[in-house]
C-alpha cells in the first residue's frame, strides 16, 4: 500500500504521509472491530523514527551535489532553514513565557520540536518540483533537521548559558566534525576494500552505530550522517586529494549507485513503517480536540506567514516552495524525548498532530495547484531516463 501511495502521489498530489496515517487508523479500527488485542507496541516508535531519521537525512546528501559554484546556494538554504526556526521556536517561547509564565528553557524546549522542517516529509514530497527547488528542499529541510536536533539538544541538557557551557558546545562540535570526518573516510574505505557480496547492510549498521554512540555523548550525530553522504556523494569533487582519487575508481563509482538505491529503498520502507505504526498508535479523539486546534492553526499560521516573508527576503521563488514546511518525524520525535518535568499541558501530543496533519494538509493543497513549467518538466525527464 505504500508504494501504491507513493507512486500515486504524482498524481494526485497528496503527501503519501497523510495516507499512511490514515492507513493506520484503519489497521487500528479493524483491530478493534474484530476484537485482535496487539501488543504494547509504542516503545517501537522512537526507534524506528531513529533510524528513519538517520536513513532519510542520509538518503538527502547522497543526493546532493557540492561544488564552490554553489557556495551561495547553500548558504540561502542555510539562511533559510536557520531564520525561521530561530524566530519560531523564540517566538512561541516568549509567548509561553510572558502569558503563562513558563519558565523560558522549558518554554523553549517545547517550542524547538514545532518550529523544524521535517525532512522525513519535505524531501519525497518535493519529487515533483523543477530540480533546483528538489536540492533547494533537501538542504533546507536537511539542514532544519540537524540545527533543530543541535539547538533542541543545548537548550535540554543546560540548566544555565554562561561562557563555560557556550565553550563546551563549541568544543563538542568541533570534535564531532573531527569524529565525522575521520569516521566517513574509514566507512568509505571500508566500502571500497569490502570484497563480500554483503557489503551494504554492514556500512549502514556501523553508521548508525557511529550515529548511537555520537547520542550518548550528546554530540551533534546529523552532522555525521550529513557529512557521510556528502563526501560519499561527492567523490569526484575531492580527487584533488591523492587518497581519495586512489579509491576513487570505476567499480567504487558503482557501489556507491548501489548503496544510494539500497539506502533510497530501506530508507521508504523505514518511513512508511513509522507513520503506519505511528497512525495505528494515534486516539483519533487527539486529531480533533478542540482544546488545542486554536492553537494549532495560530502556529501553522505563523509557519507559513514568516517563510513566505523569509523567501521573498531571500529572493527565492515562493509559488511551489512556500507550501513545504511540514511538520512530522522529528517533531514527534523531539516531543517523545522530552522529560516528563519538562512537558506542559498545552504543548501536547493533540497539539503535535493537529500541526503535523495541518501542514502537511496545506502542503497538499498547494502542490496540488502547482504545475511544473513544460520545459523544464521535459528536461528533467531527460535526466532521469
């Protein structure tokens, strides 16, 4: 059903997102109706959203080309994956605060999950745009996914902001860009010298080790799993660097196509996983509580209001690409993370959905009513046979 979905969604134009959802509430209502009682299995969720999250991000910077042409590209995507979040996640804090008096980190805590692009949902659902606003979604929402998880980690584990703690930060990520790099050219050798007919599922397994071991030491794990793809990706960029151009050869170039397809379908099967399961979890009554959807549309508002200010500052074309700001993995990921002293009433799991299904829905409508130009259409055509 799944790949039903996703293979439709060109035409129709729904996010395959919203009918997985809706294909776990049915399991869960035809569960119900003929009396079969599952298992607990709501411990699952986090850890296939982990993985999820780590095969999708991974998926993205494969995919991505690098080179100093495109150096000012990057930095827009940056600016425009940065601005937002700050001013989101800032902006819901002070309300918190000043209005119920919440304390400004718990506030703050609350407010990161809800102001992040998921990546999970943005980059498949960006397939059918021209191919300048494909790469432009997957850095952004990429980029979202890796400065939210950052910001989300700092402002959760700190109890205080001195010039100890700024230091410590910096320190930590400047050993994780060490870590990264010298972890991505041991797997890329690794990829090269595996002679195994199994050389794949190894290399994703050490990654996400890699990734796990990164969460334990609170260190910016994304950045890895960006870096590896990247430069995996990318390796004929760097063949100005002896040791690189020396693994660099004809039946390396290969393997690398194979790993990006075998990552490209784990990485569909993983999310499709979750949002079934995370559909088959959800108390319908959650979607519509009418306790919270005030809120939820004010925040949705606020999300599609300053990104299309932010696009326009930027000078980016906002008809396709202002409708791609869905909220979805990572946000229920970061909620589920957060200690339970930390959550608050109104900031619940109602508030999450009715937010994830209310942008994802706007994101419907507006490719929806979005058609590629036909020039362009017949040229990515072109490359894609």
């Amino acid at each position: 059903m799944a790949y039903v979905f996703d293979i439709s969604s060109s035409r129709t134009r729904i996010p395959s997102v919203i009918l997985l959802l809706a294909l776990g509430v049915a399991v869960q209502y035809l569960s119900s109706l003929t009396n079969i009682i599952p298992p607990n299995l709501n411990p699952l969720l986090p850890v296939i959203g982990t993985v999820g999250l780590i095969l999708i991000v991974l998926e993205g910077a494969l995919e991505l080309e690098i080179s100093p042409g495109k150096l000012h590209f990057v930095m827009k995507a940056f600016a425009v994956a940065l601005i937002p979040l700050f001013a989101m996640s800032f902006g819901i804090a002070y309300f918190l605060h000043y209005i119920h008096g919440i304390p400004f980190r718990i506030a703050l805590s609350n407010a990161i999950p809800l102001s992040i692009v998921s990546s999970a949902i943005a980059i498949p659902s960006a397939k059918n745009l021209l191919a300048q606003d494909r790469e432009f979604v997957t850095y952004e929402s990429s980029l979202s996914d890796i400065i939210g998880v950052i910001l989300f980690n700092f402002i959760s584990l700190n109890d205080s902001y001195n010039t100890d703690v700024f230091l410590n930060f910096t320190f930590e990520f400047l050993v994780m860009l060490f870590v990264s790099f010298i972890a991505t050219l041991l797997l890329i050798v690794f990829l090269n010298k595996i002679n195994h007919h199994i050389k794949f599922i190894p290399i994703i397994i050490m990654v996400i080790l890699i990734y796990a071991i990164a969460k334990v030491y609170h260190l910016p794990a994304l950045l890895f799993i960006m870096l590896f793809g990247l430069l995996l990706g990318n390796m004929d960029e760097f063949n100005f660097i002896r040791f690189i151009k020396s693994l660099n050869t004809k039946d390396f170039t290969q393997d690398v196509h194979k790993f990006k397809e075998l990552t490209t379908e784990i990485a569909f099967l993983i999310r499709a996983l979750f949002f079934i399961l995370f559909g088959f979890l959800l108390d319908p009554g959650e979607i519509m509580n009418i306790e919270t959807i005030a809120m939820a549309i004010l925040i949705t508002a606020a999300i599609f209001i300053l990104r299309y200010f932010i696009l326009k500052v930027f000078n980016i074309s906002t008809k396709a690409l202002v409708y791609i700001a869905p909220r979805g993995l990572i946000t229920i990921l970061l909620f589920l993370s957060l200690p339970e002293n930390t959550r608050l009433p109104f900031i619940n799991k109602s508030l999450i959905i009715q937010v994830i299904v209310l942008t994802a829905s706007i994101m419907m409508i507006g490719l929806m009513f979005y058609n590629k130009p036909k020039i362009q259409e017949d040229a990515d055509n072109k490359i894609i046979q």
